[in-house]
C-alpha cells in the first residue's frame, strides 16, 4: 500500500470521477478525515471511511484508477467505531470543497467530534492526532469535553482508562484547565445520577 498525502488523495479522487456515473457521498474518519482537515496532517496508508449509499461504487472506481501496484485501501473497518462518535455528530458533519468533486462529496465529522472518536479508540498515533485537531482554528475546547462526556457512558471497555486517556490529552494541551481521571468519573457519575432521577 502506498502512502497517500493530501495532494495524492486529491489526484486519486479526481480520476475516480472520471469513472463515476452517480453521485456519491465520502464520510472520511481517521487519517483521511485529518489529510481533510490539517494541512499539516501525515500521510496515511488507508482511507477509512463510514458507509454509505453507492459506497462500492466509489470504491470500485479508486480502484480502477490506481496503480494496481499500489492501490488505494479504501475500507470501511472503522464504521465499527461509529459509536464512539457522539449520536448527533451528522448534525456537525462538515462538507469540504477542497477535496469533493462533481460527483464525490467528501465530508468528515467535526473536529472535536472526530477527536472524541480518536481518544476513545486510542491506537498508537491518535495523541499526535488529537493534538494535531485541537491545533485548528476554531477547534473548541469547551465543545470536545462536552461530546466526551456525552459518548463516556455509552463507551464499551474500561471507563477509568478512557477517562484517564482523556486527562492525559487534555492536560497536555490545555494545560491552564487541568483535569484528575477521576474527576471525570465523578462527573459521569453524578450526570447517570442525573438521568436515572429523570
């Protein structure tokens, strides 16, 4: 598989249009969602994207126009992570003119929504991905917290983990509103507590 960065991404998107007949809606997560939406992101060596109506379509047509010695990895493993995006995340979902073409509309979940989804999963580079988002202009602080605690009570696995990932995060780039694990544990708590009375 070959490395694909923001300029590769916007030639191979171009050629499969030309193979395109219907129109085709592109809901990038990870990697691809950050060569979106940071110019300063890495290369990546996949696009994983949500499904979606004629999704094999556009696969097909990457496909046919790459290199066969270095095709595109255009999948849809990380629709299993769709949970770890807030519930009404399409309502934030942003639509980029830059990478869409006539018959592809790429679009990618918010930033922080997107960082959310990142923490929660945790591979080895969603720090440098994380902080990568955060670093965007008018990425909101405020709202990140807000959908993590949204998502945290539904998350599957450890929720001490998750919550001490998200201490370590956020201390790091917010160093000036710092927070304890566990004082994201007792805010969960205390908004279940919340919910069960009502």
């Amino acid at each position: 598989m070959r490395l694909l960065s923001r300029d590769a991404l916007k030639i191979a998107l171009a050629r499969a249009e030309a193979r395109l007949d219907c129109e085709v809606d592109l809901v990038l997560v990870g990697g691809g969602a950050l060569l979106v939406l940071s110019p300063e992101a890495a290369a990546t060596r996949d696009l994983d994207a949500l499904p979606t109506e004629r999704f094999d379509a556009l696969r097909k047509a990457l496909a046919e126009s790459s290199d066969p010695a270095e095709p595109i990895d255009l999948n849809t493993a990380s629709a299993a992570f769709e949970t770890l995006l807030p519930g009404d995340w399409e309502a934030r979902v942003r639509a980029s003119r830059e990478f869409s073409t006539a018959h592809i509309r790429v679009l990618t979940p918010s930033p922080e929504d997107l960082a959310v989804m990142k923490l929660f999963r945790f591979a080895a580079k969603d720090a440098e991905d994380i902080a990568r988002l955060a670093a965007l202009s008018g990425f909101d602080r405020d709202v990140f917290l807000t959908r993590f605690r949204e998502v945290l009570p539904t998350a599957i696995g450890d929720l001490h983990w998750h919550a001490q990932s998200f201490a370590m995060i956020w201390n790091r780039l917010y160093p000036d509103r710092r927070f304890e694990t566990e004082d994201i544990l007792v805010e969960r708590k205390r908004s279940v507590k919340q919910e069960r009375k009502s």
